[in-house]
C-alpha cells in the first residue's frame, strides 16, 4: 500500500513530501486509513535529536485517529470501517511483567517497546514510520477505540497529550479534593487540568505566562499562581498535594518544590533532557518524592478517551493542512498555539503537488525479533 507523508532527512531539517510502501496487514494487524494526527511537543525534540535516539528519515506523529480499511487473519477486536486510534506505541513483547501489568511501556523485553516512529526506544537500526502520513498498519492490540462522542480530530490529542497526564494522577493516586498544581500550561498542561477538574481535584495552574491567567482559569483552573512573581511564589508554599510538570525542556524546578506540602509528589512528564541545580534539601526535610512518569498503557488509554467522552473533556486545537508543519513547528517554539495542532491528513491526499514531488523513502523494516511478537509496520 503506496503511502505519502512529510518527514525529516537529517537533524533538523524542515519536514518534505515523501512516499514509500507499508505492506499489507499480517495476521493480527489492521490496516488504517489515516483522517488526522496531532502535533506534539516530542516531534520538535525527535527531529533535532533532542534526546539522541532519532533515526532519520524521521517522519513523527503519534496521535493518530483514522479509519480502519483492512484487518488481518484473527483480527477480532476490529472490522472494516471502525473509528479508531493509534498513540505513541505499535507493539511490544506482551510477555514481560509491565507488559502483563498493562504497563507495556515500560517493556522490558529484548527490544523494548517499539514506538510509532523512531523505532525502539533503544535503537537497533529498526526505523518506524509514524502518522504525519496518509495510512498506517499496527497490531490490533496496540489501537484504541474512538468513542461516539468524540470527533477523529479532537481524539487525537488525547492519544498522547490525555494519557500523558492522566496516567500519573491515577498511578500516584490523585484523589478528591486535592490540590494539584499543573505545571506549563500547553498542549498536555491545558488536558491535564480538564482531566484533574474531571477525577474531583482542584487544579491549579503554574505558569509562567501572566496573558494566560484569564484562559486557564476557563479551561477550569480553580487558582493560577504566577510563577514569575515571587512574592506569589512563597506564598504559596506547601499548598499542594500534588505537581505534574508538563513542561518540555530544562528549567529551575526549585520554585516547584517549594510548592508542595510534606509527603508528596512532584512528577515530570515533559522534560527529558535532565534539571540542573536541583536542591535536595527541602525534598530531604519534607520528604518530597521527584518522580517520572511515560505515556501511559493500552487499557489506560482507553480508559482516558472513555472519560473524555464521558465528560465533554476536549483539547482546543487548530486543524492545519500537512503542507503547515513546518510553520506549525515554528509557532509551537514561540508557543503561539492555543493550544494543540492537529493535521488534516486528507488535504494532503488532496495536495498533488506534494504527492508529485515526494521523495521515496525505504520502507519499515519488518521481521521477527527473538522474544517478542512480530514487528507491526509503523
């Protein structure tokens, strides 16, 4: 199946029309026909190589929604025609503990989970391909539902941006009535909060962005604590119970901390490229867990689209046409998006002149891999 996207050639290269070929659905795989892809913070990060693991051509995109046009032998969870979704993993041993636990990415088999693009999270020449393209094929065990209520284009944050920060407050154990400070309010801080007004909590909004105070506070934030402002800062002080911090790069977590009351949490999902300057004192004297937390598992995806659905729960996007990316890009560094882009997959079926300029590309490798179930074509 002849397939057409944008990808990046090198380290931080603008993202070009390409076209290569996915092989048909195997046993266990569902082919999908691609209606919409969300644009994520990690994109930038994988294509400048950010946390060195890219493989290039690196074609991103893992907030996926489509529609299923072809299923493989066995295929039970899925028919031809159905509304579906693909997040941030395509396979993984489904043998391991984690696996087991509905933790698969956290896989500790051989090769690791294996993400919709980029391939393995330890890079063994395996490229993936992921949904900046027109089609997709994955084993079923690694699609999502799209619930009735929830449009294909407003789904696919949630695929990423939802489970990202959800996970953590059901895993660390966000109750009713607590406090929890959301840390960067952009695409998964402006979920985070709707998800946290959701479960009961009271979110609270940690920003470094004064002109955002009047939005966060719309999308549910019952305070905003401006966190340039100092004097708001201590004043604060130990009246949280728990913080996510959604924020994607290196920054002084220390006003952070400072925060949260004894015996709790602060938990980073956005950073990945480490903290310098960290004190430890106040962790030490208030017993101050700094943990971190991935995506989250296939069932817990779920479970987020389901609540999303179940309670009007909806990022705010920006549909964009493919050919946008790269400026799309730019406003996401300037953070001029309110607050998540989402790709229209069909103008680029439409954009001939893309499709006639694509450069081929290789196809995903496919194969067995010792202990783990066949390779999906991501």
């Amino acid at each position: 199946m002849k397939v057409h996207g944008y990808a990046a050639q090198e380290k931080g290269a603008h993202l070009t029309p390409v076209t290569f070929d996915r092989v048909d659905p195997r046993p266990g795989e569902i082919a999908i026909d691609i209606t919409h892809c969300g644009v994520c913070h990690s994109d930038i990060h994988q294509v400048n190589d950010d946390w060195g693991n890219s493989l290039y051509p690196c074609l991103p995109g893992h907030e996926i929604t489509g529609t299923v046009t072809a299923v493989g032998e066995g295929v039970e969870k899925f028919a031809v025609g159905d509304r579906v979704g693909v997040g941030c993993m395509v396979n993984s041993c489904q043998e391991c503990d984690p696996c087991h636990k509905g933790d698969e990415q956290y896989c500790i088999g051989p090769k690791s989970a294996t993400l919709t693009y980029n391939g393995p999270k330890i890079p063994d020449g395996t490229n993936t391909y992921g949904g900046y393209s027109t089609g997709i094929v994955v084993r079923e065990e690694f699609v999502l539902r799209i619930p009735d209520a929830l449009s294909n284009e407003v789904a696919a944050p949630i695929l990423c941006a939802g489970i990202t920060t959800y996970q953590p407050m059901k895993h660390f154990g966000l109750e009713k009535g607590m406090s929890i400070g959301i840390a960067g309010i952009g695409g998964l801080g402006h979920m985070a909060i709707q998800l946290a007004k959701a479960l009961g909590a009271h979110p609270v909004a940690l920003t470094n962005s004064p002109e955002k105070m009047d939005k966060v506070r719309e999308l549910g934030a019952d305070y905003v604590i401006d966190m340039t402002d100092e004097k708001v800062v201590e004043d604060a002080a130990q009246s949280l119970d728990m913080i996510i911090s959604t924020i994607p790069y290196p920054h002084d977590l220390n006003p952070y901390v400072s925060l949260l009351k004894p015996d709790t949490k602060l938990i980073v999902v956005g950073n990945l490229m480490g903290f310098d300057g960290l004190q430890t004192g106040p962790m030490v004297m208030n017993r101050i867990t700094v943990a971190g937390s991935l995506i989250g598992g296939i069932a817990d995806t779920q479970e987020v689209l389901d609540l999303c659905a179940k309670h009007g729960i909806a990022p705010e996007i920006e549909v964009i046409a493919m050919k946008d990316i790269n400026d799309a890009f730019d406003r996401m560094k300037g953070e001029d998006v309110r607050f998540r882009h989402v790709i229209d997959m069909a103008s680029l079926k439409k954009d001939e002149e893309a499709r006639s300029s694509a450069k081929e590309i290789d196809a995903p490798e496919r194969g067995e891999v010792t202990g783990r179930k066949e390779l999906a074509d991501a």
